[in-house]
C-alpha cells in the first residue's frame, strides 16, 4: 500500500473512532429532555452560534421550559421561566447545589476557592467563614456602611473635577468600589491615581469581557482543543496571573505584619484560621484557598458592581422623566445637605423601585451560575441524572411577563404597587438565589443605593448626543451584559 492510501486509512479509522465516540455519549443521554440534534464533535455550536443568550432563549422556544444542548459533546440542561428556575433554587435547592462545569473558569481556578468549587465541604466551609468575617470585618470598629460613607466624598470629588465635560464614568466608579474592597480585604484603601489600581480593574475587566465574548463561549464548548490554541481568549489567563500577583503581593505585607490577636480585615482572620489549623491536613484554609477567595470576592466585588451603575447611569440618562422623579425624592427625603444613608431607602419607595428594576433590566448574569446534580433528580417530568450540568436561564426569570408588568421595558413600575408603594416581586434575583446565592448580596443592595443614590444627589446627568441615539443593548451577553461605551456630563445640581 502507497504512503496516500495509508494516509487514507488513519484519516478514516481516526474519523470513525472520534464519530463512535461521540454518538456514544450522545446514546448515553437518551434519557434527558429533548432538544436540537447535535453534530459530532461540534454538538450544537451551530445553533447556539455567536449570540450565546439569545439563541438559547430562542431555542426554548422551539423546544420547551427545559430542553438540552451539547457544548461540543458536553450536555446542559437549559431551564427557563420563574417557576422551574425557583424549583432547581428553592424547592429542589439541595439537589441542584453543586456548582456546574464552567471551563474557562475551572481551568484557572482548579477547583480552589468559594464561587467555582465543585467540593461541597469545601464550598460549605469556606461560605460559612467569609459569610461571618465579611459581616465583622471591622470587629466592631467599623461596618460596610461606615467604609462606603468614607467613600463617597473622594469619589464626588473626583467627579466635580471633570467639570462638567463629557467623561467615561466607569473609571471613577471602579476606583471607589475597588476601595471599598481593598479596605474589607486588606485593610486599607489606595488613592484614585495608584498604577497598581488602574493595572487591577484593567485585567478584571478584560478578564471578565473575554470570558463573556464569542471566543469565550467558544471555550466553553471546546476546552479540551481551545486550552492550546493561542488567540483572543487567552487574555482571560494573561489578565487572572496579574491580578493575581497583585492579590499575592497584599497577602505578603498582611502576614509580614499580622497580629494574630488583632485581625484587621478578611486576609488577617484567614492567615489566623490558616495557623490555628496548621497541623490539620484536611483543612481548608490554605494558601491556595485563600488566593482563590480573595480574587473570587474582589472580582465579583469591583466588576459586576460598577458595570451595573455605569449601566445604571446610561438608563437614566435614557430616561429623563425616571431621573427626574428620582431627583425630586432625593430634595425631599434627604436634601442636599447631608450623605445618604442606608435607612433612607425605607422612606424613598421610587428610588427603591428603580435601583431594583436597573438590577433587573440590566441583566448582569444572565445564565446565572452553572448548577450540577448532586443526585438524580425530576424536573417537569424529566428524569435528570446525576452529576450533569444545568443552565438556570436568570434573563428568562427577570424577563418573565408572568411576574413583571413591562418585561421588556426600563420601568420603575414593575417594582411598584398601585399606591406607589416599593413592592417586592420573588422573581427578583439578579445575583441567581437559595443557598448558592451571591456571597456578597447585601454588600451589593448596600453599595448601588449608596452610591447611586450620592452621585444623583450631587449631579444632573447630560448626553452628548440626542437621548435616541442612546443605545442601551449590551455589547457581551454571555457570562455578562456590558453597556456599549458611552460617554455623559456630570452638572453640579
């Protein structure tokens, strides 16, 4: 036989055993809830396609609540709706505890840490300590409340000093939040010109753009080819290593100087753990677990926060008759001459209404995060096996026209009773819901009044451009939405 007949015969034979391979695992899942045929090798990337969220809201559609895609030979379970997404969240909340595949993710963390671990003990441990360090992370001196209230002038502050031009606000807004976290994990804040700060919000940016882009997704569906081939995502990788020589660096100075008998903040009291358990083999407080945390929580801490209010800002600017009733609530709840407080929000029903429906409307997680079975579990008459991964669709929760009044509109109202009382709506839960919650839930309710609430105060906001050229659709709509630059004026009120 030639040398192009053998070529021939291993090209086939290869083809044929990756196509038995693939038709294999897809036999293996007979069982699941139907959904679009998938391809060898490629699954259902051809249906999914570059619009990751739209098109896997379309496709429910087509097949149902709850229906299943294959990323590459990988199946997810897509759920949809208010009432299935409540059901995997709270009614069946145990069985769908763990946390499902997110390969980018996974690749870079290795299963250390809070939000990506798919050890319950582990995750089970780790929530527990920084659910209560978090909440005492002064020890008494001072809470989340005092550290944002010392905040908000510097950020005011800088602010007025655009002097009304038109300004990118995100840059400004990132600062502050990095701030807050900096003070609740090391101890201390920096100025707004610190290098190593604009270094930090860069890489957490682009890290977090990249894992929501096209090449991201693709990454998703394809780890085992896309971990060696070089292009766009592994900007991913390039930004997590600095932030995370940044993060190691901080660790450093607090054990250079930790006083096992003063802890100053959430590093100090995870250094006091790591001693305390040092003869402990099996203990979770280590090096690796807190690097993986402290990113974890100072990530999710700076980014999501900022890109909702710089979200928030362009709705507004939007919207001038909610800016305006937002304005006039302020004038008569606070006036202009005393800092916001968090007991304010009790007294100003329409601003309440608003910051929920931007949270809403906004959409910042819209597959919310990835779920596994712990065991096999009955969804809407499908049998579920254990172990597979499970895609809780939070855009269709927060777009469910059963449970809002304008499910496709920026409106207040949706948050509103017929009095013009703040009404709670269960179908609230931008940062998904039950015992995975978002770790740092009320932080982030405390933060977007607060700061929100202060820049309204202090300026009326201006577009450059005429209110219908605004164009308020997100640029990224996979792991998270992101406004499309814009630019406004910030005029002293």
């Amino acid at each position: 036989m030639d040398l192009p007949d053998t070529t021939f015969l291993l090209t086939f034979l290869i083809s044929f055993f990756i196509l038995y391979l693939t038709l294999k695992s897809f036999r293996g899942h007979r069982k699941l809830p139907p959904g679009p045929t998938p391809l060898p090798l490629l699954g259902n990337a051809l249906d999914i396609g570059k619009d990751f969220v739209n098109s896997l809201v379309k496709l429910s559609e087509k097949y149902g609540e709850v229906y299943t895609v294959y990323m590459g030979s990988r199946p997810v379970v897509i759920v949809t709706g208010y009432k299935l997404v409540k059901e995997i969240y709270f009614d069946k909340g145990d069985e769908f505890l763990n946390r499902g595949g997110m390969p980018i993710w996974d690749d870079y963390y290795k299963n250390h840490g809070l939000v990506f671990t798919n050890n319950m003990e582990r995750w089970r441990e780790l929530r527990r300590f920084s659910l209560s360090t978090l909440r005492d992370f002064g020890f008494g001196k001072r809470t989340t409340e005092d550290l944002i209230q010392e905040e908000i002038p510097h950020l005011i502050e800088v602010l007025k000093k655009s002097k009304q031009s038109f300004i990118d606000p995100r840059q400004a807004i990132s600062r502050a939040l990095c701030n807050v976290l900096l003070s609740m994990l090391f101890g201390n804040r920096c100025e707004y010109e610190d290098k190593d700060i604009a270094t930090v919000l860069s890489c957490i940016y682009e890290a977090f753009k990249t894992a929501s882009s096209p090449w991201g997704q693709i990454y998703e569906m394809f780890p085992g080819v896309m971990r060696y081939v070089p292009g766009p995502h592994n900007r991913f990788f390039k930004s997590f290593r600095r932030l995370e020589q940044y993060v190691r660096e901080r660790v450093k100075i607090n054990q250079k100087t930790l006083d096992p008998n003063n802890p100053r903040d959430y590093v100090d009291a995870f250094l006091i753990k790591m001693q305390k358990e040092n003869a402990n083999p099996k203990s979770e407080y280590t090096m690796e677990n807190l690097m993986a945390v402290t990113i974890q929580i100072f990530f999710a801490g700076v980014e999501t926060i900022s890109t909702t209010i710089t979200f928030s800002l362009l709705l507004l600017l939007k919207n001038p008759d909610v800016l305006e009733k937002v304005h006039k609530e302020i004038d008569k709840v606070i006036g202009r001459n005393r800092n916001p407080v968090l007991q304010d929000r009790n007294h100003m029903p329409y601003t309440d209404a608003m910051i929920h429906e931007m949270q809403r409307f906004t959409d910042m997680i819209p597959i919310g995060g990835p779920r596994k079975t712990l065991t096999e579990v009955t969804l809407k008459g499908f049998t579920l096996p254990k172990n597979i991964d499970v895609y809780p669709m939070l855009t269709t929760v927060l777009r469910d026209p059963m449970c809002f009044k304008y499910p496709k509109e920026f409106n207040p109202e949706n948050f509103l009773n017929e009095k013009g009382e703040f009404q709670k709506n269960p179908a609230f839960m931008p940062l998904a819901a039950g015992k995975r919650v978002c770790l740092g839930e009320a932080i982030v309710r405390t933060e977007l009044f607060l700061f929100l609430v202060s820049i309204l105060q202090n300026f009326d906001l201006r577009s450059p451009v005429p209110l219908e050229e605004l164009d308020i659709i997100p640029i990224a709509s996979g792991l998270g939405s992101f406004p499309k630059p814009y630019k406004l004026a910030l005029i002293p009120r």
